[in-house]
C-alpha cells in the first residue's frame, strides 16, 4: 500500500536528539489532559518513553477509547493499529499517526480487493454460507469491515484460539448446528496454523490460499476437504526465527527457556518452551526463575527493553543473533512525533487518520464480536 508522506523540515531532521525529546516534553504539558500517546510494545525506547500507555495494537486501541478528556491520540505504531483507534475511539478525538510510512507488511499482503476475489471463487464451489471469514488484527480496517459483513470476528494472538472455537462450533455440544465448516483466516498464515494444531487439526485439514493464483492455487477438492484455508502471509521479522536458531541456542543454554511469538513458523514454535502474544511473552518473562536464560523470538525492540527490565539474575537474548527490528514500525520516530505534537500545539493537525462511516460501522461489529466470544 502506498502512502504519502510528506517531508520532515530540515530543523526537525537535523535536530539532536535532546532538542527532539526537549520539543515533545515541551509540547505535552502544553496540550496536558487534551493529548494521548500510546506505544506499541514494537517501538523505539527513545519514542515508547513519552508514551502514557505501552502495550498491543487492539489493548492500546481500547484504553484510547476510555480516554474521555483527551481530544488527540497520537498512535506510534503502524497504519492499522490507527484505523482500529479510529474505529473505537468518539467521533470528536482524532487519531494520528507520527509518519504515515508506518504500515505493516504483513497487513499489506492482504487487501480488500484480493480477499473479495478468493471469497467469490470460494463460493463457486462450496457453500459459502458455511466459511467464516476471520482476520487478525494485523489488517486494514476495510478488511475486518469485510469479515463484519460477512458473519466473521476479529483475532489477536493472544485469542485466535477461542475465535476459531467459535467459528468452527467446537464448543457446541454433539448434535447441534456449528457456526461454519471452514474458516478463511487471513493475513497470517503462520498464527491460523499454529491455532489450528493447538486445537487439534492436523496438515490435512489445512490448505495455504495464494491470493495471485485463480482459486488460490488449490483445485475444488482441496476447498472441499479443508477447514483451515489460510491465507498466503506472513511477519517480516517473525519468519526470520529458524528451527537453527532453537538448536543453537540451546546447545550454548541447555537450561534455557525459549519463548516464541506464534507468528513465528510451526516447526519453530513446536521447539520452544512457551508461546503467545506480546503480552504472553512480558508476563513469562516476568515470571521465569531467577537466573533463567531466555531466548525470545520477537521484535528486536521488545527483547531489548525486556533485557534492561530484566529481573536480577536473568540473561534475555533476541532468538536470532542478527537481530531484525520492524522496519516500519521503526518509521516512528523522535523528529516526527515531535512534528506532529508541535503541530498540535499550534492548532494544525497532521497525519490524522480517519476510516469512513460505513467502513467503520462494518468493523466495529467485527471487533464487538470478538468481544463477544471473549
């Protein structure tokens, strides 16, 4: 997806870091109870310092929501984590995003027009009243409007499992009507197959769609015999974690625990310890042994402030040695929130993110939903 950024003045590209972290200090006070900044887990500690909230996209969207006094929530995260604030958040706050460069290459690999390709040549052959649409969070707002239409929910990590129950009726009791049959999860291939196993299905039961192939690159009897049809997408950073990485690892640490992200491959998260989300991985890392080594295969950025936080005794390492932090998520950085808390001090609003009415209305029953199951 493209978007237009525009170009930073020179005298916030060129300014020192001090200056950049003295301008937004100055700039908070001056907007007080009128201001919110969320950071998401992924981003930098020079810009997660100023934030008054830390946490993942969907919790950082809902505590902006509670935020009843605060007229701007600046987002320092990425494209969609802004469109679900918008979505949540009263008609009267307005959602920004610091640079509007900061997509989600996993997000990206789905869209709207690809999604309402598949879901028509699904529907050729077989019942397409019976397949559920769910996305992650990690999509556009026209996508989980999409899914609100067509009878699906939104996921995150940390409840894929209890959507897919949902979805699939494998919480109804023997003998009653389930919701669907299938389910089409998209974007990310890697969290719906990991779900799928953790409930109990196996490869046969799952088939990979390519969206840039006619009917995803699988013939009807594939459709037809699959429950999981899961869309061909992925992390960036999270399918850098190797199986290598596991076995390395614990050569040098035989006592070590590994913690992955389910984003990460199947083969990998079969080899580690524990998995789940974001705030998984914070709490297991809070509650490991003292003097634990803990391998963790997430964004580079989260490992590292984990490391500095890290209880007495504890060693943290990223999985990969060669670490590889998000880089658009990197694209938020000091010289650009300070351009856009220095706009808002003057009364200029830059960088806001708006979802339209109708889109919003189809999204937001897709997130209540998910509510719903939880």
């Amino acid at each position: 997806m493209i978007r237009l950024q525009s170009q930073l003045p020179d005298d916030y590209s060129r300014a020192s870091k001090e200056d950049l972290a003295r301008r937004v200090t100055v700039a908070k006070e001056a907007l007080a109870e009128r201001l919110v900044i969320l950071g998401h887990h992924y981003q930098r500690h020079d810009v997660i310092a100023f934030a008054d909230a830390r946490g993942d996209s969907f919790g950082l969207s809902r505590f902006a929501a509670d935020q009843k006094e605060a007229e701007y929530v600046v987002f320092c995260g990425v494209h969609f984590m802004a469109e679900s604030a918008d979505i949540l958040t009263a008609t009267w706050q307005k959602v920004i995003l610091p640079d509007l460069n900061a997509g989600c290459s996993m997000a990206d690999m789905a869209d709207l027009e690809d999604v309402e390709q598949i879901w028509e040549e699904l529907a050729r052959v077989t019942d397409i009243e019976r397949v559920v649409p769910i996305t992650y969070m990690n999509s556009a707002a026209s996508l989980k409007a999409f899914v609100g239409r067509n009878g699906g929910a939104v996921c995150t990590s940390s409840n894929a499992r209890s959507v897919l129950t949902w979805a699939l009726g494998l919480d109804r009791p023997a003998g009653t009507c389930a919701k669907g049959d299938k389910v089409l999860f998209f974007p990310d291939q890697h969290l719906g197959r990991n779900t799928g196993y953790e409930l109990g299905f196996a490869s046969a039961d799952m088939r990979v769609v390519n969206p840039r192939l006619t009917l995803g690159g699988l013939e009807e009897p594939d459709v037809k015999e699959a429950t999981l049809l899961l869309w061909k997408g992925h992390c960036s950073v999270h399918q850098r974690f190797s199986t290598a990485h596991v076995e390395a690892f614990r050569r040098a640490n035989p006592d070590g625990i590994v913690i992955v992200h389910p984003e990460c491959a199947h083969e990998v998260v079969e080899m580690a310890d524990a998995v789940g989300s974001t705030d998984f991985i914070i709490k297991a890392v809070r509650e490991a042994p003292v003097g634990s080594t803990i391998a963790i295969g997430t964004e580079i950025n989260l490992v590292e402030r984990l490391a500095l936080e890290q209880a007495p005794g504890q060693k943290i390492v990223s999985l990969e040695p060669i670490v590889c932090p998000c880089s658009t998520m990197s694209r938020i950085d000091l010289p650009h929130l300070a351009w856009v808390l220095d706009g808002l001090v003057e009364g200029t609003v830059r960088n806001q993110i708006t979802v339209d009415t109708v889109t919003a209305a189809d999204a937001r029953l897709a997130l209540e939903r998910m509510l719903e199951i939880l």
